[in-house]
C-alpha cells in the first residue's frame, strides 16, 4: 500500500491507496461507514541574508487521515485518527485505532451521510487534477540560488541588508469513502519574499518588503520584487512622523489581504452565523458597501487555481460573498446544508475533513479588480497614507470584524496625489466593515497575498477613506 511512482505529485497512486484504505476497512466487519484521505506535500525553500542562503531544505510530508463509523444498538459512532505512512501495518494500527475510540464514543446524535460520487464541470471529479507545475516541484534549493545572488548584490549596491525567503511548494490530495465518493487533486505554489532595510548606524533604518506569489515558479517576478522591496526601505531618505487619526489610505495587497483573511477564519461560514458570533449576523442582504466592490470565494480562480473539492470531497462552488453592495452567505459543508436546507448535498463545498468541531469555511477569498491604476488610486488622495503591510494583525471583535495591527515594511505620505516621503509606523484600529464600506476606488492590478497566519488572498489595491489609526510609534 506504500506510495508507488507516478508523475507530477502521484495523485493517481494517493487515490488508490485512499481506496485500498476504505475497502480494508471494511473488511473488519465492525465499521458501518468509512471515509479515507491522503495528502503529500513536497516543499523546498531557501532562507537568505546579506551573505548569501542561511538554511535550505528540500522536504516532503505524507499525512493519512480515516474517519469511521460503527453502528451499536442500532445508532452510529464516530471517530478520527491520522498518520504519516502508508505502510500496510502502520495503516491497520490506524484503523484499529479509530475503531476502538468509536465503539466507546457518543452516538452521533444527527448523523450526516458521507457524499456519494460527484461530478465537477461534467466530469468526473477523479479525473480533475487541478492546477500543478512539473518546474515548481522540481525546483531544488540550488536553482533558487541565482535568484538569491541577484537579490543579495542589488541590495549591497543600496546599501540595504536582505532578508528573504524563496519557496516552492506541491500538494496532492486524495479521498475515498465507502458511499462511492473518490476523487484527487494537485497544486503548486512559489514565492519569493524579501525585505531590505537599511543600514543606519543607530538600527533606526527603514525596511522595505515585497513579495510575489504564483501557481508556478516561472511566473515568479523575483527581478520586480527585489526592486520594491529596495525602493520602499527609502534608503538615505530620514522617515517622518504624522500624528494618529483618520486618514484616507492607499491599501496595497498585501494589507488587504492581512484584513480579509480573518473574514475567512471568522465569519463567512454557517456556524458562526449559527452562534451569533459571525459578522454576517444581521447583515445578508443590506446594502452596506460600495456596488462595485465585490469579494468571493473562488477556488478555480486563473491566477491561482487550487483543489477542486473540500475535506467532504464535495466540489467548491465559486461563490458570491458580497455582491452588489451586500454581503451573501453563509458558505456550508454538509452537516450544515443538511441544518439549513434539509439536503446535505446542497453543501457548498466548504468542509474540512471530518471528524472536526470546526465548521465550514472560505479558504479562497478573492476581490474583484476595480479600473484605476495604483497611480490613479494615489493621484486622487489630497492627503493620506500608502500602507505597503499590516503586521500582528489580529482580531478584537468578530461580530463587528474590528481588527488590530501595524502598518510594516513600508509606510508612505501622501499628499496632493504624490508619494513624498517615508513615515514611522502607526497602529491601527478599525473595523473591516467600515474600512470597506468607506472604500473609495479599487485598483486594476490584482495579487496574490498572504499574512501573518495561514492563506493567501487575491485582491487589488484599495483607497479607503477615515481609516483610523489609534498610536504612533518611533521605528
């Protein structure tokens, strides 16, 4: 039951593996129902300083999960257990596993039917192996070399120091149950990151950050991000101090993205709406937001497209999250499509993998592009300030999504439509709902972004006006 060669991520092997799992299950006798899900993960990354790469490694992760019921005095009951082997004797440990903490786990008061066979586009889903790049899994850590060098040389010619990272990721996912349901999916990921700060004999230097992150190595702009990232340190340029306040901002991505994805970890999903905690609480439907700012969840997106299905195996529907100026939802997993509509395939493909107390969730947040250049959006700010990134953001209050944070790595002034100089950060204090709903144009350049915790959002720059800064800081 090991892992046999196959190309790209193996997917195919991790499918039948998946379905070897379900059907040895079964074999025990005891288990009524029985859902199988294997992963790979391939990474290999880079870390570098002003004297070249500092650590580098090539890994790769294997991680089984198994789900199973066992039917006493007619009523289920349900366990989890996981690994890292497939190996027939390790697998067999892990069934016995679950089986033994089923039989003495509570019956399943309502118990959701594992999905059965499912389609995605026509076809069927098995056959859908998403968006994977043989180059970006190939890509060892001495072909991230050349780029490091280049970056390590265009800042010592600034006079800045770098700090960075170059990583290629690959992931392969497979599941099967014993409903019938089987499919399998691959994906890639790059990203190039670096910061440069300025040497000041004091440490008070600026830093400047940028990154860039696609499905494929290639696409990578490490020559572009090299160049941000040495013109936000501003180096020679003394940074100036403005007082907290409302100002109308200039969000670049990756700051949106910062904001946007505790949506997605707190709000979009039924069950937070269910317990009264979610944003969306008394909001669906109301037009609280600018018509043309749109936001949804759209895993097939073609600058970043990702697994086709959920933890359930159900295929992700792309799905609106606020449109026309009104937020939508909530997105569902099976458990709560069957709650909200009585059929649990109705589900909008938003589980993770069962068993979990974790309810449905948005897992790929996009914004629609808007029509101004980032110098149009600049160009019409009389006085404000460019946020490059937020950094320790985090949430205070989640029915009102009112955030906490820096800015980091690159805050500017604004004035009469023109960039003209560096600032020492601020913190701020806002509430997501407000700051969009206050959003006066949205960018044509989208990007993809990630934070400080897991998750990437594609999205556009912003202009948002009396977005409220709360302190100021002398770094």
């Amino acid at each position: 039951m090991a892992i046999q060669a196959a190309s790209g991520l193996g997917s195919e092997a991790l499918q039948e593996s998946a379905e070897a799992i379900v059907e040895r299950a079964l074999e025990q006798g005891v288990v009524a129902e029985v859902e199988a899900s294997v992963g790979l993960t391939v990474n290999s990354f880079a870390r570098f300083a002003d004297s070249g790469p500092t650590q580098s490694a090539e890994r790769a992760r294997l991680d089984v999960s198994l789900l199973v019921r066992v039917e006493r005095d007619g009523r289920l009951h349900q366990a989890g257990a996981s690994g890292q082997s497939l190996e027939v004797d390790d697998v067999d440990a892990l069934m016995q596993r679950a089986i033994s903490i089923a039989e003495v786990s509570p019956p399943l008061e309502a118990p959701v039917t594992l999905g059965g066979p499912v389609e995605l586009g026509g076809i069927t889903i098995a056959k859908h192996r998403g968006a994977v790049d043989p180059d970006t899994i190939s890509h060892d850590p001495a072909a991230k070399a050349e780029a490091i060098a280049r970056a390590v040389a265009a800042c010592a010619d600034a006079g800045v120091a770098p700090a960075g990272l170059f990583d290629t990721t690959g992931k392969a996912r497979a599941l099967a149950n014993s409903s019938g349901r089987s499919v399998r999916s691959e994906s890639s990921r790059a990203s190039f990151a670096l910061t440069a700060t300025e040497l000041h004999p004091l440490g008070l230097g600026g830093a400047g950050w940028a990154e860039c992150i696609r499905a494929r190595v290639g696409d990578l702009d490490v020559d572009g991000v090299i160049a941000r990232a040495i013109q936000k340190s501003a180096p020679g340029v003394e940074r100036g101090k403005v007082e907290p306040g409302e100002y109308t901002v200039v969000l670049e991505p990756a700051a949106v993205s910062a904001m946007l994805l505790f949506a997605a970890y707190y709000g979009f999903g039924a069950k937070e709406v269910e317990e009264q905690s979610s944003f969306l609480c008394g909001r669906i439907g109301e037009q609280l937001f600018p018509k043309e700012l749109g936001i949804r969840d759209r895993w097939n997106h073609p600058m970043y497209p990702t697994a086709g299905f959920d933890g359930e195996g159900t295929p992700k529907k792309p799905v609106p999250l606020l449109q026309n100026g009104a937020l939508v939802g909530p997105v569902t997993d099976r458990r709560y499509a069957q709650r909200l509509t009585g059929s649990a395939d109705a589900s909008t493909g938003h589980g993770f993998a069962q068993p979990t107390s974790t309810g449905p969730g948005t897992t790929c947040l996009s914004v629609d592009a808007g029509d101004q250049t980032m110098e149009q959006l600049v160009g019409g700010v009389e006085r404000g300030l460019l946020v490059t990134q937020f950094h320790y953001t985090n949430v205070i209050d989640p029915r009102e999504m009112l955030l906490t944070g820096m800015t980091r790595n690159g805050l500017f002034l604004i004035e009469d439509g023109q960039v003209v100089r560096p600032l020492k950060n601020l913190r701020f204090t806002e509430s997501l709902l407000k700051a969009l709903g206050n959003v006066r144009a949205i960018g044509s350049e989208l990007e993809i972004s990630g934070a400080l915790f897991d998750g990437e959002v594609i999205a556009p720059p912003l202009a948002i006006d009396n977005f409220r800064f709360t302190s100021a800081t002398d770094f």
